[in-house]
C-alpha cells in the first residue's frame, strides 16, 4: 500500500445551504501544504461547517483511509496538533 499526499490549498469551506458566512480557507504560512480556517464569528457545537477537499486518485486506486492532521488554536482549553 502506497501514500498519495494531496495540497488542501484547493480547500473550500461550506455550510448546510451552501458557502458559509462564518469561515474562510487560505494558505497557512508554514508548512506550505497546510491551510488556515478562520472563523469570522464564534462557531458553536450545532453551527455545522465543512472545509471539502477533491481528491482525485490514479484509475485502479482504491481509497482506504484518509489520515487529516488539524490544530485548534483560541479554544478553550486550547488543543494541540492531532491526526484522524
């Protein structure tokens, strides 16, 4: 099995009916294949928001996991670098 590594600098950022108001997609500073999201207002538990992210894969490719590595930074308490 093979890793395929994708830029999210494609990332979009949506909500339930469409593009949010309440998030913004950019490219972070560092590494250059990471993306900030920010938030304009405080997002709460049931403000569902979603950052999509195409990933077209080689024919014949099966997808069998997706690892995505993300930080919180001004939560409370605030979290450290995690992968799922």
């Amino acid at each position: 099995m093979s890793a395929i590594h994708f830029s999210p600098l494609t990332a979009i950022a949506v909500g339930p009916a469409g593009p949010p108001s309440k998030l913004s997609v950019g490219p972070h500073s560092g590494p250059s294949t990471a993306i900030a999201v920010t938030a304009s207002v405080t997002i709460k538990e049931s403000d569902f928001q979603w950052v999509l992210l195409g990933l077209t894969v080689p024919d014949g490719i099966k997808v069998k996991g997706v690892v995505v590595c993300y930080q919180v930074v001004g939560g409370n308490p605030p979290t450290f670098p995690k992968c799922d």
